[in-house]
C-alpha cells in the first residue's frame, strides 16, 4: 500500500515495526474463484492460508452468537486449535443457519483441503462469510481444492481480495519486526464492513507469524489483542453468526519468543498495533460509511462506562448526526440517558474533539463555529464524563449513511 | 378523519366504540404559536390541555432515562399527578439537559399558566419536545399564556398541529364508549416519530375521559394501556429525555366508573384499542418510514423472547431489509443468535407473514415467490419460536429507510 498502513491518528506504529514486503516465512496464501458467488465462477470467493513449516502453533477466538455458522462449529469441534495447519475461508455464503447439513458440506470442504494439501482434517479450519440461510455448495467448492492449492504463492493479495463481501478498503498488511532475539514477521488479512459489532468481533481476521511460541502463549497474546482491537469496534452493532480470527506461528524465522520477555513484549505491542489498525479500518470501511466516531467514556461505576460507549456508538440518531456533521450533541446526551436508566439527575460531561459541549448534566457555552469545523473532520471524538471512578472505556464506530440502507435495503448481502 | 381510525391490522374497533366528532364534555384544547419554533412565531408550537371542571382525576407515566428533561422533573416534582387540571406542552425545544435553568423555565411556563387559568401551579402539567441541550425560552413561552387560554376550545385540532416535531401523520382522535352505566367519551392527542423506543414510551401522549374514575383505578388503567400499546413499538431504539403520557378522567359525563365492573372492563378496553392504534400511528409516521414490521417471538424462557423481540425490531440490518422488501431472512436470524449467547445450537423457527422459512434452526424449502410478495406488503409479520415455554411478547417497528437518515443527518431536530 502506498499509504502508511497506520493511518488513523488512533493508531500508532510502534518502535521497531517496519513495512514487509514479504509475508513472514515459511507461510503462502491463496485466492480464486470457485463459483459460490457466481455461477460461472469469475469472482474471486475461496482463499487458502497454509503453513509450510509443521510444528508451528496456533490461536483462535469465535463469537458467541446463539446462532453460529457451521463452519464455526466445525472449526471449534473437530479442529486442533491449538495446531492448526490451514485455513479455508470461502466468501459469497455464511453456510449458517444450515443445520446439519450445513455442517457436512463445511467437512465435507475440510476434508478436500486436507487431502489436497496432505494435512489431516483437524489441522484445516474452516470459515465462511456471504448470506445467511443457504446452505454452502461443498461440493464445487471441494473440487475447486486443488487448484486452491495450486495457486498457493508468498503473497496475501488474491487471499485478501477473495475473503471479502461488501469490503471496499484493503485490509491486509505485513509487517517486519525487531524483537532482541531477532527479526520476525507478522501479516494479517481481515474482512468485514457490515453486520459488525465484536463480541468478541464480527468478521474474519487470519494472521501469520514466522516467530516460534508457545501455544499457550499464543492464545494469551490474540486475547488480549482482540480485547484492545476488535471487540472495541461497531458499525452497526449486529453480531455476526461467522466470526473468526486465527493467529498461526510457525517458528520459520528461527527466533524463539520466551513467555514473559522482552521478545513476546514487543511481538505483542506490534500484534496489537497491527490489529487496532486493522480494526479502525473495518470502521472506516463500514458500509457506506463517510466519518470514523471514537467515543471514550470515564468514570461511572459497575460497567456503565462501556453501556454509555456502546449506546452512544450504536445510536442511530448520533451516527446520522456524525454522517451529516451535524453538531447535534443532545443526542449523545439521549444516547447516555438511555444507557443509564434512573439515574436522573446525571452529571454527565461531553467534549466533541475538545469543545465542551455539556457540563454537569446542562448545556455549557462553547464556540459554536469551532463544533461545526469540528464533526466535520474524518475521525471524530466524543470525550463524556460520568460521576465515579470506573476505568475508562474507548469505541471506534461508523456513522449512518445513505449507502449503508442502500447497502442493505437493495441487495441479499 | 375520513378512513378508519383503527387503520392497521393489528388492531381493532372493540364492540361499543364510536368515532365521535365531540370531544369528552368538560375539556377545551388550543394550540398557537409563540416563537419557540421560528422567531417570528409563525409556525404552531403551544398547546393546551384544560379541564373545565373540578374535582376530577389524572394519571401520568414518564421515561426513565438518566437524562431527565426539567418539564419531566419539574412536573414529577411538582405537581399533584393524580389531580391535575391542565398540561401546557411545546414543541420545538426538549428543555433537556439544561439544568437548574431548565427547571426555572419550565415553571416560569407552569406559574404563567396556572395564572391564566385561575389554578395552582401543582395542577399545572408541563411537556416539551425537540431539540436537546438548549434552554427553552420561559419568558416568550409564559408572555404567550393569555391568547393561549383565549384560544381554548372544544376541538383538538390545533392542539394536535402545535404538538408536533417530525410528524407527518395525524395521531389524535376522539371515541365514543358505551357503557353499561351510559355513554362516555374519550380523546388522545399524541406525538412521536423519531428518538422512539419505549420504556414505556418515548412521546407526548394526552388523553382525556368525560368519566368519572377514582385515581388509583385511572393510575391502573393508564399503566396497563401502555404496557400493551407504546410499551411495545420502537421506531428505532432510542429512548427519549422526554416521554410524558397524562391521562385526564373529569367526571363531566356524569357517568361513574367503578372499580372492578363490566363499566371498567370495557373502558379499559376502549382505551387500550385506542392507545394501541396511535402506537402504531407513531410507527407507521416512524421517521422515513415505509413498512410496519411487526414480530411475535412465542417461547423462549427468563426474558429471552423480551430480548429476541427487541433485536429483531431495532437491527439496523433487519429494519433495511423491511424497506427495501428484501426477503433475506438470515438478517432475522442473525439478530436472533445475537440476542442469545452462548445458546447454540438454538432450535429457533422464522415464519415471515405465515411462510415458514427457518424450522430447527436451519433453513426450510419454502415458496419464495410468495415470500418476495409478503414482505412488499405495508405490514409485515415475522413469527419467532424458540425452545421453551416463557410468555409471547410482540413489538412494531419501523423501516430503515435513506428518509430516516436524511432526517437525521440535515437537521438539527
């Protein structure tokens, strides 16, 4: 990319991470067109992450929607998911909602990949994303394996494009990282633009590394980053049946990353860094979307920091607001009442990118002009306040747009 | 009106109920315009409730949200809820989040009128609606009291204009009741077409009866009405600093209702159909609104079907579909499975307009042409089963629509 791939000024590079070229070593990636999201099989809909290297281990987190797609069950039953190999992941049809059939046709895709790339099943995860309620064509998609395997090269670009629905920003990276012990990697792609809202997440994130870790270890490290990354993102607050991340690493670079030191201090910083990104990117690609919200909330008690954060980020009235950069701030004030039922009379505070907007429950005079310049920027923060001491809270959300009903009104997504 | 005011479906005329073009005996409305709205008060934006007569009875029911509009404190704190003999109501500025300044002009508004109308300020109801966080200006408001209450008559109509903020439909009627013990009327005046989803309700709402009823038994009546009418719509889940719902029984009719007869029974039942249907009202005239969903969730256990209820009608996902008569259902069960964690696999069922699209938690063969012809209609009907044997709850929505974030984006409202 072109672009300095950490673009938000809510997202940092840390010391020591440079862009790669590469993807970290001993890992190879896939993208073709296997006709589930058109018939004559032109649009780019299955992709492959394989790790050339055994021995590596892994990492992955689901959402807990009630209603889960077979490919999540599948993965989270039949796989080792502390030593996955592979991953498919096919576009164009969520295959949820399918039942037990569902749930052949997901093994039925496992098992083809597992043969094709010489793995056994529970070494191959499964992930699907697209329409919801019709059943996934496991079949053409099991005969499309070994060209899937065939098309296998040290580039994300075809994997990323075949993962994505109504994705239009690139959302993919890798990136070189210099940890005491040596030079790593770390590379990751991710889709997702609607229906999201993280519990854990909603969407579908695969990241590499080539640096040796502990399994354990790994898991610690993809749960705390999701917590600081995509379970603080909503678009439209709709959690997803489909949600998957998995970290896969493979020790190829030969560096060894110890528990607790330096090493895994900064593959955990750079992780963090390079999923916080990619999670500001999910937002700022949510559907139709023109502005990024921050709303970051302080104070209250017994959760009510992140009930005010999630109402306010999934109000419709504010993201309207924040699509048309209308200064409106007495619907953050509604979102915060809701939020926050019999707690009247509420010293709450609201700051729009400085501008103190209410203070002590009421209205407090501000710079009109400098409001109005203020919303309508790219990235737009909302600074409340409540009474006690609760720890602080962060939300990155998308506004409400005309492109997002259009989105969603006009087409079976 | 000149179509049926029991325009929906899903409700009806109860047996003994009249339109009437009187309103109950003993209660005059106006509606003027004082400034609040445009400085040149040219555009209705004061109304007026009064009972002529003394010595009947009120109910009142509010919002709870933490972020409490000073008429709704003023008028929860000052006055006597069970005796009030008028309701003074604006449109054009909530008085929310205002403070201590708020309250000082709101019963700067409650003295002027009582003092234009011979009572005590305790007697005086206020109610106010739009834009939040700025100080409604008491002095103007007050200084228009006197060609207020010179406006009073006996017709609704101006009242009913004044009231109103997004509006577009008419939402006020009067009823004629016959009861065992004779022949009553019944009125309601309401307001409310966006920052609405009930708890109870998030709107203006007057209504007025010529019978005679004791206070507590009004209180009851109301509660019970609202629990089955504005308790269960939500344009788009956002509850409001404003909610005021008043009830006025003054006895003028010289017909007594007492606790526990047929005389209560059918009252009750006449103000439930009535309140229900401007419910409706209020969901159809949802901001941008084309369609009317309604869903019923049978099942479920501990609140879950109260839950699955409320995700289905606020998801953006489901609501933009409703617009664009999209028969995709997997929106459904996405909002479903989110409103559930931790539950798969739920064996859920979907009927949309009596076509079974979802059994046993997966997919069902279904007519889809028939489907794409149901969910076109103007109201539209998604049945939920789920496992378990709790109580059946319903609610109404609205539609996503590009209107509703045209409404929303534009204007400061």
């Amino acid at each position: 990319m072109s672009e300095d791939f950490f673009s938000s000024r809510w997202s940092e590079r840390p010391e020591g991470v440079r862009d790669s070229a590469a993807l970290p070593a001993g890992f190879r990636l896939a993208g073709i067109a296997c006709g589930v999201k058109d018939p004559e099989g032109t649009t780019p809909d299955l992709g492959l992450v394989l790790s050339d290297v055994a021995g590596g281990v892994s990492a992955a987190r689901f959402c807990d929607s009630g209603v889960l797609a077979a490919p999540v069950v599948l993965t989270r039953e039949r796989c080792d998911l502390r030593g996955l190999r592979a991953v498919v992941a096919n576009s164009g049809n969520a295959n949820a909602a399918t039942g037990e059939a569902g749930i052949a046709e997901a093994a039925r895709v496992q098992e083809a990949a597992a043969r094709a790339l010489g793995l056994a099943p529970h070494e191959v995860a499964v992930a699907s994303t697209g329409v919801i309620g019709v059943l996934l064509p496991g079949e053409r998609v099991a005969a499309a394996m070994p060209a899937l395997a065939s098309a296998l090269r040290a580039d994300a670009g075809d994997f990323a494009v075949a993962i994505r629905t109504t994705d239009v920003l690139e959302k993919h990276t890798s990136l070189g990282v210099d940890l005491p012990s040596g030079s790593i990697k770390i590379s990751a792609q991710c889709k997702g633009a609607g229906m999201i809202s993280p519990r854990f997440a909603t969407m579908l994130c695969f990241v590499q590394t080539d640096a040796a870790l502990r399994a354990e270890r790994a898991d610690r490290l993809l749960g705390a980053a999701l917590e600081r990354s995509f379970d603080r993102v909503s678009v439209d607050g709709q959690l997803s049946t489909n949600d998957t991340v998995i970290l896969m690493a493979n020790g190829a670079s030969g560096v060894s990353v110890e528990p607790g030191g330096e090493d895994e201090r900064l593959l955990g910083e750079a992780l963090d860094a390079l999923l916080r990104q990619l999670a500001l990117l999910m937002v700022a690609d949510g559907e139709g979307a023109r502005r990024i919200g921050c709303v970051r909330v302080r104070g209250g008690e017994h959760g009510a920091a992140e009930r005010v954060a999630r109402a306010v980020g999934n109000s419709p009235l504010v993201k309207a607001a924040l699509f048309g950069a209308d200064p409106n701030w007495g619907r953050v004030a509604q979102a915060i009442g809701a939020a926050l039922p019999g707690s009247a009379p509420l010293a709450f505070e609201i700051a729009i990118e400085g501008v103190t907007v209410a203070r002590d429950g009421a209205a407090a005079a501000h710079d009109s002009a400098a409001l109005r310049q203020a919303v309508a920027r790219d990235e737009v923060l909302y600074e409340i306040g409540l009474p006690g001491d609760g720890a602080p809270v962060e939300l990155f959300f998308s506004d409400l747009s005309y492109d997002y009903v259009k989105i969603n009104a006009e087409y079976t997504t």
